[in-house]
C-alpha cells in the first residue's frame, strides 16, 4: 500500500512539473550547464515582463535569478500582475519601463510588492501611475497583540484594532535587497508608507543612486524616494513635489523621506515638498526623524503647518529604554501568569541589587571627587596651581641674578614675587593673583623706562611675555573666584550623599530620589559654572606660554635663556592641571549617568512597576507590566505643551551609539553636514534645518512617559538628539512664532557647530532665534548673522535659551520687541563666552553680561589669522580664523570638514560667511539688475542705486532704505505698490494739490518762500511757494497751485543756478503746472506786448499806403511813355490778332508778361513788407 501511495505521489509530481514546464514561454526554459547555475532570462517585449511578474510569486522561484532589460519596452494595453516577490538581480542596463498603470488595494504594493533579501534591481527607469488606497486587511499592529493577550487575560479595554495601511513604492513596495540607480517618473498616490521609488525599506534594505520626478500624495509617511526608512538610503535625488495638493491629515512627509530610523546619506532634494499651512512633521528630506541623516542637501520651498524644516520636520530622540518584547507573552494564559509572575519577582530582585550597586559606586566615586578636590584635607585639584607661585619665585630669581646692578625697580619686582603667602587656598590665590597683576605692570615700567635689561628682548619676547603673564595671572582669578564657592558646593555634595543613604536605608524612595536629583543639579552647577571656566582659561594661558617659549628660541640672549626655565615649569603646570580638569570632568560625567540610572530604578518602583508589596492577580500584574508601556486611558493621553512640561528636567547627551545598518555600522539621533538654502514656511515650530526636537505624543503613567514606539522615558532619562556641523540660508517664515535659523523648538537636545545666515520672520508670534527660536537643550559653537521679527523673545542665537555657550551673533531686530537680546531674550541655564557687534542691541533682555553676552566693536570680533584677543572661550582648536583678509571666526567643524561627499560645499560655504565683506543686490521681477560688494558699514550713494522704471499707477521703491548703512549681505527688491494719486494740503481749499503715484501714507506740505530767481522785466512776481513730499518721492509731479487773484499766468524755477520759465494752465483758481521735483517755486505774471505789437502794426499800414501810392504813380507814368517797340495788345489789336493768327507763342507769353509786370512789382512789395513785420513781432 505504502508503495503503491508512494508511486502515485511521485507521478503526480512529475506531471505537475510537465505542465508547468509546457506553460512557460520559450524565454523561461533554461538549460542549466552544471548543478547550482542561476538561470538567465531576458526581457524585450511587453509580454516578457508581464510573463515574468506573473511567476514571481514566491521566493524560491527567482532567488539567484538573472534577468537583463534588453531595450525600452511600452506597458500601455497590457494587462498584468506586478511581481509578489522577487529575490534575484534585475538588470535594466539604463532602459525604460513606460506607461505602466496600477491600482491597489492591500499593503506592500508597487511594481514589485517584495525585493526579498539578497535581490537587486539596478539600472531601470519607470514611468507610469501608481495608486492605492487603504485597505482593511494585512498584519496584526501592536495594539492587535496587546488586545488579544488582554482580553485572554480576562480584563476589559477599550483598545480599537486600526485598519492596516498600503505600502506604496513606484518600484519596490518593501524592500529587503538593493535598489541602485532606478528612476521614476509619473504620479503615485497612496494612504501611508509612500514612496517614489521604495514604499518602505527594511533595515537590511539599501537604496543608492536612485532618482524620483514624479508627484506623490499620501496621508503620511510619504517620501519622494523612500516613505518609511529602517535602512540605508544613499546618493538619492528627489525633484518631485510632494503633496503639492492640500492633505489635511498630512502627517510626516518628507522630500526623500516620510519616517526616518536608519541612514539617508548625501540624498538631494530640489523640489517643493508641502502645501501651505497643511500637514505636520514636514521636511525637505524627512518629515519624521530618529535615525541618521548625514550630508543631505534641501534646496526647494518647504511648506506645511508645523513642525516645519528644510532637512526635517521633527526629531524624536534616541533613548535607551524601550518596551519589552512583546514576543514573551505567550498565547496561553497559564504560561502568561507564570511568566509575568516570574518576571515581576525578577525585575524587583535586579532593581533592588541595581540600586544597591549604583549606590555604592556613587559612594565610591563622589569620594574620588572630594579627595580630587582636596575637600578631606590634602593637596587636591586647585591646590596644583598654586605651583605657579613657585614658577614667578623662578622667575624673579633669574631676573635677579641678571640685574644685581639694576635700580630699585627691579628690587620690587623681586619683592612681589617672592611674596607669595602659603596660608590658606583662597588667600594664597589672592595673593598669587595681585603678584602677577603687580609684575605685569612692573614689567611694562620696566620697558617704558628704557631698561637695558628688557631691551635686550626684541619686541614680540617682549609682547609674548607680557600677555603670558597676563593670561597666567587670569587663570589664578578664576581658580581663586571658583575657589570661593567650592568647599559650599563641596559640602552640599556630601551632605546629599548621606542623606540619599540614609533615605535609601529606610526605604524612602521618594526622598532617595529627590536626593539624587539635587546631587545631579550640585555636580551640573560645578562642571558648568567652575570646571569648564578653568579649563578655558588654562588653555588660554597654555597658548599664551608656548607662544612666548617660541619667541624665547628666537631671541638668543641672556635674559631670554633665563626666563624660558620658568616659563617651561608654568607649562608644565598647567598642562598638569587641564589633564586633572579633564579627569574630575570625566569622572563627574560618569557620576551623573549612574545618577540617572539610579533615578530611573527609584522612579520604577515610585511609579508601580515594582510595587513592595507583590501583585496577587493576572490582571493586576498585566495593567503595571504592559498597559504602562502601551496603553493608557484616554485621560492620561499628553499634548506636547504637557510632554515639554513633563520632561522639562532631560539631560542631552552627544556619545556615539554604534549600530548596524544594511550590513554597515553608523550612528543613531544625529543630523550632521546637512545644508538648507530653501524657504521654510508655516504656522508654528519652523526652522532652516528642522522644526522641531521633541516629542509629539504619548501616555503617562505615573511618572513616566511612553511613546508611540513603546519606548518608556522618565522625567530623569537621558536621551540624544544631536544637530551637528550644519549651515541653513533658506528664510523661514513662522506665522506664530518659535521660528529658528536651524531649530524651531528644542524642547531638549545638542545644537553645536552650525552656521545659518538668513531672516526669520514671525508676524503674529514670538520666540524667534537666530539658533533656536525656544531650546531647553544646550546650544554651543554657533554662529548667526540674521534679520529677526517677533513679538516677543526674540534672541540672535535663541529666543529663550538654557545653555548657551561659545557663541556670536549678527542679528538686526525689527522693533522693539519685549525679552529680546542679540544673544538670547531670556535665558534659564549656563550662559557663557558669547559675543555680538556693537550695534544697539543689548545681550539679553535689556543688559550685557560680563562673561555671558558681550558687546564687542566689529574691528574686535574679526581679523586674520588669530583668534580676536577679547573673544575669551574661543580657542584655536575649535575656531578658525582665514588669512590675507578680514574675516569673522569660522567654526573648524565646517572649516577643516571631514564629509566626504559635500565637504568642499560646506567648507566654502563657511568661508563665504565669515569674509567680512557683503555683498549687495538689486532685484527688478526677480531678476538682479545689480550686484558688488562692499565694506562693513558702507552707505550707498544714489550712482550706485539703479532706478526702478516707473508704472502708471503703482509706486515703485526698494524695499528696504538704500540710506541704511551696509552691515550684512543685503538684497534690495523693487516694489510695485498700489498709488495714491493725488496728495493735498491741509487748507481748505488746499493751497497746492500734487499728482503722482504716491506710496500710501505719503504726505505734502506748503508754505511761502521767498523767490530765488531773477526775472526780467517782463515778469512780474505773484508769490513764492515751497513744497515736501514725505516718503521723497522722485519722478513726475504735476502741481496745482492756489492762485485765487488769477493774476498768475507762468511759473519760474531754479535748476542749478539757472532760471526757467515753465508753461501753466489756468484750472479755475488753480495754476497748474508739472516738475519732476519738489522744491521751491514762483508764480509769475509775464507782462502783455498788446502796445508793441499795435506799434508794429500802425507802421505796417503806413508802409502798406506808400507802397500803393508808389505803385499808383509808377502806373500813371506808364500811360505818358513812348510806346514800346514790341508788340502790345491793348493798343494793336491788329498786332495782336496777327500775333495770335500766326501762332507765335513765345510773343503771346511776352506781351501777357508785360502786361502783368505792374501788378506784380506791387504784389512783391506788399510780401517784403509782410515778412519784415512777422520778423518783428517775433522779436
């Protein structure tokens, strides 16, 4: 029986494979030329593709497949089914797939639903449409699981199963292989998980080289290459709009991609992503970022309604807690219980033992600290710099060894020196810090009085020597200033530590906890406000000793060999004590990670999670363990006010978290190299790199706040979301305010080394910064030169900030605007070395601080080749200063980059900001019609300005004051505003009326003048006037003024010295006239010639008789005459009949001729006599 099963089972097999075999077209059978051979098959027709997707059903079918793309191929007319999965190599070779027209409902969909692991697709070029919608089936989501295991469990939720959502990619649906150098072109549109090319690509999934032109649409997680990122997105271009149509859910949409937690690297986007005040989580190259985003460049208009940003929309930071896996809850509930049960004793056992052992090692390592400091007697860490009085004994001792034969002067220097006091630590400081002020000023008595002994030093030993000293003798007041608080602040760490014991003994969690946060804020307070100082300055002074020694080496002489051993022994020390800085720093770090660990264990059990006493029901233990960490009641649901409230106490931290990425290792929470040069515009939170850093939504539960993902932060945690190295040029306009030049609102995480130059505008809201318009986390190492509007809290690096440090700023505010500041407005943590140009704004909010916000001439805040002296805290290890030219300090994260795609871009771009030179341009319909550059602070002169062609009816002007003196890059754009056509005087009637095209507002205003001109004696004067219009207006004005005697018929002006005379009509009692400037004027009354002219006409007539008379004798005189010899007519008819009856023409003109010559002698005369008198009256 087996048998006979056995052949019948091998038969059907092998006629299942027959048919199989005989259904493939002849492309598919494919000899194999030994065992393992891939098979190969080409494409060429319509039918070739459509033959192949509709194979490609399961992976095993095309895994190690090799298919190539012999030429372009037109889908249109063909129906077909995509590929379900494909898992081999497709080959393009640069040809297209056009025309291709697809319609889904269900998830994961494109033109191939599935690349599996280890497939490729290269080379190919799609066009076509692609569209889905949502859809009701698909995979179980979280909430489904939870459910499931809740109500097996016996306890009642209201958890709502959400329908499953499409995933939509032009090319690939997910991807799980490798997508290079593909293209799509066309329309796609779906509900979530959109993209141009990938819908979404799994963290072993890796995109590179890959192009979209198409328009996509989706609800959100929409890219334009890729919707939903968890792997690697390289060399990719975007220069299709998305969502260019409103979408009013819009959620999380990005130019390359919607949702990032894996790699976008060097990708493009030139296109407009965004519709106008719609959508939230919007970005130029991702909406929604957690992952890593490296040397990206946005350069199209991003739109939407907030969370707005040229790189992203927002960024959630990386924390180290995260929900359980879910996978250990099993589908039997007995096993449930055990488990849970199991788990719950676990977890309180560890976290018991996990408090004990933080405990002891912060017993341990605060004790460190406090010897380190020397608080238990000893030597300790600022006690090492009283070696520096030793180094001034070496010093005087060399100088007096030199000098027995030197005056008194130098007598006293020795003196000062070798008094050093070795009492107590804060008065041996005192007396170290007077002893360098009073050698610093004895040495330069000693080069004034033209000593023979420091002229033995050429002027740089001199100068070197001079401001090591001086640099020496500032670490000694820091040290000594920290000094005085250190043993208070000390003390307070100690007594926290007993009293964190002693709760800890008594099982006081709530007072351990407190505790512990207090200790956290006491060792904050001594790196920021006492360590980071002292290491600054000791740098400084490091510098300033090496720079002498290497002036000592050149100037070889007697006094300069004697004092390099000293100046090598105060080297030496401080290279001593910035190592021990450096440690206690390190150490003390390390101190408040544990400390935050031990925080989070007490709040665990204060929230719950491990109650003391144990849970004796299922339910119970499955409402603390899961329901806290993904679900909650409606009623604990957060806003983002409430979350900023909630998690107002984060600590950011900037570490590298090393993870593996599509075969590759990379970093997490960090967006670094990135450049923005697009407009960013929208409601609220915007910002030239990203709009906001924070966290959109979650529950809370007791004190813990969980969020979407699953992941559990405290009030304590610490997280990383870290901006680093970026520039942003592109303006941002922010509706209702917190608007940043690189982050809107950064509710917590690390802003360093970016640059923007830009405007930012709020018309209707405040917290507008330079940096950050609002950052509770720590900016530092930034620069911003930028044109502010707010109205309120309004700051050149923040509006309201926390930690600010090491820091300039360039900003021009519009207004005058309450908690506002060229640094910050408001500022509510560590505020140190920052600086700004002299420019009438203050440094926060009303006053400078000395040390905090620093008001600098612009001629201290640039140079060439080093540091500017007065910009303490800015050391050549982090800025960089240009050469042969006057340039602002460059930050060498920019400067000295190490990107390696865009890292000439950005260094360039770095260089271009810090030349102090500006450039100016002038803008006609978006054309520039003008452009050069010129100096700080130089005023245009009207050659330099061009002329704006006027237009009837519109006022044309530049839109911001050419008189303004030039203090930053500057674009001029012409304007076209609606005219006011006519402008009066306040009179009734007006004395004088103007038409032109008049800005709105603009004003004219009359008086009477005394006349400027002289005018001939045939002008009689009327009145004078002069006239204003305010804005000054230039171009043709015609003018109407009052003449109610009517006497006035002309108008006199002066040009230039010079009078003239201008033609006016009379306007019933007005005179009117036209000029192409305002000014002074004559009405004038030209004097009538009526006498002359009836002059000239009298002596006209009289010459007009005598011509007559003469003419009347001349013809009496012909009738006496001899008669002529020629024929006459009137006298010889027969003459003339024989003239005419011969036919002699020639003697008829004559004798007409001379019977016409009288008159017309007479007629001459009269002519002659009418020009002569033309000639006169013209005259």
């Amino acid at each position: 029986m087996n048998r006979i099963s056995e052949n019948l089972r091998r038969g059907l097999a092998f006629m299942a494979a027959l048919v199989i075999l005989v259904s493939c077209p002849a492309e598919y059978i494919c000899l194999a030329e030994g065992e393992g051979t891939a098979p190969v098959i080409t494409i060429s027709t319509p039918g070739d593709f459509a033959a192949l997707a509709k194979n490609c059903v399961y992976d095993s079918y095309s895994r190690g497949m090799q298919v190539t793309l012999l030429n372009d191929i037109d889908m249109s007319g063909t129906e077909f089914e995509p590929m379900k999965i494909f898992c081999g190599t497709f080959e393009g070779g640069g040809h297209r797939i056009t025309n291709i027209d697809l319609n889904f409902d269900g998830s994961a969909k494109g033109l191939c639903f599935e690349l599996g692991e280890g497939g490729e697709i290269r080379n190919l070029n799609i066009s076509g449409k692609v569209k889905a919608k949502k859809v009701t089936d698909g995979a179980a989501s979280i909430s489904d699981v939870i459910g499931s295991v809740v109500k097996n469990a016996g306890i009642s939720t209201d958890i709502i199963n959400e329908n499953s959502i499409s995933v939509l990619g032009g090319i690939v649906g997910k991807n799980q292989g490798r997508v290079i150098n593909c293209s799509f072109d066309g329309e796609i549109e779906g509900d979530a998980i959109v993209g141009g090319i990938v819908g979404q690509n799994e963290e072993n999934g890796y995109i590179e080289a890959c192009y979209n032109v198409s328009s996509v649409l989706g609800n959100k997680d929409t890219g334009g290459v890729v919707g939903k990122n968890y792997g690697w997105v390289k060399s990719s271009k975007n220069s299709g709009k998305v969502n260019s149509s409103p979408v009013e859910e819009s959620h999380n949409i990005g130019g390359i991609c919607g949702i990032n937690d894996g790699v976008l690297e060097n990708c493009l986007n030139d296109a407009e992503i965004g519709y106008k005040n719609v959508g939230i989580n919007i970005g130029g190259i991702v909406g929604n970022q957690s992952g890593c985003v490296i040397e990206c460049q946005n350069i199209g208009d991003i739109f939407g309604s907030k969370s707005v940003g040229g790189i992203f929309g927002r960024f959630e930071p990386y924390t180290d807690i995260s929900i359980e896996d879910l996978d250990r809850v099993k589908d039997d509930v007995n096993e449930i219980r055990e488990n849970v049960k199991s788990d719950i004793d676990n977890s309180w056992n560890n976290t018991i033992n996990d408090i004990d052992s933080l405990r002891d090692r912060l017993n341990n390592d605060i004790n460190g600290v406090l010897d380190r400091f020397g608080f238990f007697g000893g030597g300790g860490l600022l006690s090492n710099l009283l070696g520096l009085s030793g180094t001034k004994s070496s010093l005087s001792g060399a100088l007096d060894s030199l000098t027995s034969s030197q005056t008194g002067l130098l007598d006293a220097i020795r003196d000062r020196i070798s008094s050093s006091d070795s009492g107590s630590l804060t008065g041996l400081l005192d007396s170290l810090s007077d002893s360098a002020r009073e050698i610093s000023d004895d040495l330069g008595g000693l080069s004034e009085s033209g000593s023979l002994l420091l002229d033995q030093l050429n002027d740089e030993t001199k100068g070197s020597l001079g401001e090591a000293l001086d640099s020496i003798n500032n670490t000694i007041d820091t040290a000594n200033r920290a000094g005085e608080s250190l043993n208070d602040v000390l003390q307070d760490v100690d007594n926290l530590i007993t009293d964190a014991n002693d709760a800890y003994n008594d099982g006081d969690w709530q007072t351990l906890s407190d505790r512990l946060d207090s200790l956290d804020g006491r060792l904050d307070y001594i790196q920021d406000t006492m360590l980071d100082p002292i290491s600054s300055s000791i740098t400084s002074s490091l510098n300033a000793v090496t720079r002498t020694l290497n002036s000592i080496r050149n100037d070889s002489n007697d006094i300069a060999d004697a004092i390099s051993g000293p100046l090598k022994q105060a080297e030496t020390i401080l290279k001593n004590a910035k190592a021990q800085i450096d440690a206690a720093n390190e150490q003390i770090t390390k101190i408040r990670t544990d400390i935050k660990q031990a925080i989070e264990k007490v709040n665990d059990i204060l929230s719950g999670l491990f109650p003391t006493a144990k849970p004796k029901t299922v339910g119970s233990v499955i409402s603390d363990t899961i329901f806290m960490t993904a679900y909650a009641d409606e009623k604990l649901d957060l806003n983002e006010d409430e979350i900023k409230d909630t998690l107002k106490n984060l600590t950011s931290v900037d570490i590298d978290i090393s993870r593996n990425v599509a075969g590759m290792n990379t970093d997490d929470a960090l967006v670094m190299y990135c450049v923005n040069s697009g407009e960013v515009t929208g409601e609220k939170d915007l910002g030239g790199i990203g709009g906001t850093i924070g966290i959109e939504s979650a529950v809370k539960y007791g004190n813990n706040v969980t969020l979407p993902s699953g992941k559990i932060i405290t009030p304590t945690s610490i997280v990383k979301a870290v901006v680093n190295g970026c520039i942003s040029e592109g303006e941002v306009f922010s509706r209702n305010g917190y608007g940043g030049g690189v982050v809107g609102d950064a509710s917590f995480g690390i802003i360093k080394n970016s640059v923007t130059e830009t405007n930012i505008t709020s018309d209707e809201g405040g917290y507008v910064g330079g940096i950050a318009g609002y950052s509770k986390g720590k900016i530092y190492n930034c620069a911003a030169i930028s044109d502010l509007k707010g109205s309120d809290h309004v700051g050149g690096i923040a509006g309201e900030g926390d930690t600010i440090a090491t820091c300039y700023a360039l900003p021009r505010i519009d207004g005058v605007v309450e908690k506002s500041g060229a640094i910050t407005g408001t500022a509510g943590g560590v505020v140190q070395n920052n600086y700004f140009i002299k420019e009438g704004l203050s440094g926060i909010d009303g006053t400078d601080y000395e040390g905090k916000a620093v008001a600098l001439d612009y001629t201290e805040m640039t140079g060439a080749d080093n540091i500017p002296e007065k910009m303490t805290g800015f050391s050549n290890d982090t800025w960089y200063m240009g050469s042969g030219d006057i340039f602002l300090p460059q930050n060498r994260v920019l400067s000295d980059n190490s990107a390696s795609n865009i890292g000439a871009l950005i260094k360039s771009k770095s260089a271009e900001y810090a030349a102090f030179h500006f450039k100016v341009k002038f803008d006609i319909d978006e054309e520039t019609v003008k452009e050069f550059t010129v100096d700080y602070n130089t005023v245009l002169n009207s050659e330099e300005i061009p002329d704006i062609e006027p237009r009837d009816g519109y006022c044309p002007q530049w839109d911001k004051d050419t008189s303004d003196p030039i203090r930053r890059n500057t674009i001029f754009k012409a304007e076209y505003l609606d005219a006011v056509k006519t402008l009066g005087t306040a009179e009734e009637p007006p004395l004088l009326l103007v038409e032109g095209n008049f800005k709105d507002g603009s004003e004219v205003h009359a008086w009477e003048a005394d006349s400027e001109g002289e005018y001939s004696g045939d002008y009689k004067t009327v009145a004078a006037y002069e006239f204003e219009i305010t804005p000054e207006y230039s171009g043709k004005i015609k003018v109407h003024i009052r003449d109610k005697d009517e006497d006035g018929n002309c108008i006199g002006i002066v040009i230039n010295g010079k009078t003239k005379i201008l033609d006016a009509e009379r306007d019933g009692s007005y005179l009117v006239f036209e000029t192409d400037r305002a000014g002074q004027f004559t009405v004038l009354h030209r004097r009538s010639n009526i006498w002359k002219i009836l002059g000239i006409l009298l002596l006209a007539f009289g010459l007009l008789i005598l011509i007559g008379v003469t003419a009347y004798k001349r013809s009496g005189m012909a009738k006496t005459k001899p008669k002529d010899k020629s024929p006459n007519l009137t006298d010889n008819d027969a003459e003339k009949n024989k003239i005419v009856a011969d036919g002699d023409a020639e003697k008829l003109a004559k004798a007409k001729a001379d019977i016409k010559e009288p008159k017309q002698r007479e007629r001459d005369e009269i002519s002659t006599a009418k020009e002569k008198y033309k000639k006169t009256v013209d005259k």
